[in-house]
C-alpha cells in the first residue's frame, strides 16, 4: 500500500504560501516586465532578457525556500528514510510520463492541430540565445518552486480533504499557468484549450509524490523531464 502523502505545512506555511501563490500565479506574470523596467530606472542600468529570467526564479527560488523551509526540510528527510521507494517511484513515473504523454500529443495534434504551443517556442527562443541561464532556470529553478507550489501546497494541502479535489485542483492550476497569460495577450481565448497538454504531467507529478511521500521524487521526475527536452532541442 502506498504511503499516505500529507502536506505536513504548518499553518503558517499554508497561509503565507498561500498568499505567495496567488501573487506567483496571477500577478507576477503581469508585473514583471513593469517591475524590471521600474529596477533599470532606480539603478541606472539595462538588464537584458535572460538576465531578468535568472533573476526573476532566483527571487521565486530563494522566497520559496524562505516560506516552505520547515516543510522542505521534512520532506528531504521522508526522502532519505525512504530512498529505494522514492527512487523505484521516480523510474515508474518517468516510464508512465512518456507513454501517457506521447499518446496524449498525437490525440491532442489530431484533434487540435491548428494551436500552437507558445510557451515551448518561448523556452526554444530563449535555449538558443542563452543556453545555460535557460538550462538553469528550467532544469533546477523552475522544478523546485513549480512542484513545491502545486504539488507540495495545493495538492498536499487539499488532499487531506479529498484526494479527487487535490488532483484536479493542482492539475487545472498547473496546466492554467502555462497558458493563460499568452491566451490573454493575443485575446485569444481558445488558447486554452493547450491546458490538456499540461494534464498528463500534473497528474503524475502529483502520484509520485503521494506514491512516495515525498516532495523530492516528484521535483527530481520534473527536472529529468524538463532536461530531457531541452536536450531534445538542442540536439
């Protein structure tokens, strides 16, 4: 039987990673670029494009880090008391990701064939002007908050109530960031109909981490994947 996986947050770290989502999700993407601009005036200077990614994730890194540090440090040690579970978990994850995901792209692109996913032309345009930053943010940064976020938070947090809700909510809100600031900046809205690409991949993120009660295991499954296809665009 699979080990019960519990957010195990404080109620401190629920309500400020709480409050931290809800600016990480709908108001940093839409002031970033505002604050930035704001930063080159008080300080005098340019900050280029992959410079201001790099920051931007190690601003997101380092106050993720700051609000989850207690629950991060118990979940590495889940991770260390149960290494072979964690590990085992982890390959049965990343054989399920590409089966399930292959699948699902070939149904997506039959169906769906006139959309094009702008985040990964995103990160293919920015791998190809600054590979290492690029490499940084996606294959460590990114990872770590993303899974501490959904999987660590919403999922962990709402499942203590009902396990259908904490799958569906961490899902949805996944797939719902990687999309929906480009729905809205081309006002279209049909866009969002990219978010079933993103439904396979939160789903099993989110069972590796219950499977194996802990955090690690899925942020490890999502760095592998993420380093997997960005050597398949550079390759």
């Amino acid at each position: 039987m699979a080990k019960k996986a519990v957010s195990h947050m404080t109620h401190t770290e629920r309500v400020a990673g709480t409050i931290f989502f809800v600016i990480y999700l709908l108001v940093l993407p839409l002031l970033a670029d505002k604050l930035f601009a704001l930063a080159e005036i008080l300080l005098d200077t340019t900050i280029g494009e992959s410079l201001r990614n790099v920051l931007f994730y190690y601003t997101l890194f380092a106050v993720t880090v700051l609000l989850f540090h207690s629950f991060i440090a118990r979940t590495s040690s889940r991770f260390l008391d149960n290494l072979n579970r964690s590990l085992s978990t982890l390959c049965i994850g990343l054989l399920v990701f590409y089966g399930a995901n292959e699948l699902l792209y070939r149904v997506f692109n039959v169906l769906f064939d006139s959309h094009t996913n702008l985040n990964d032309m995103t990160i293919a345009a920015q791998i190809n002007s600054a590979p290492r930053m690029t490499a940084l943010i996606v294959v460590f940064l990114a990872p770590f908050v993303e899974e501490v976020l959904f999987r660590g938070l919403v999922f962990g947090c709402l499942r203590e109530h009902s396990r259908l809700v904490g799958y569906a909510a961490s899902c949805l809100l996944f797939a719902f960031l990687h999309v929906w600031t480009f729905a809205f900046s081309a006002l279209d809205f049909s866009y969002f109909i990219l978010m079933i690409q993103y439904l396979v991949p939160g789903l099993i993120f989110a069972w590796v981490f219950e499977h194996s009660g802990t955090l690690w295991t899925s942020i490890l499954l999502h760095a592998v994947v993420n380093a997997l296809s960005l050597w398949t665009i550079l390759s």
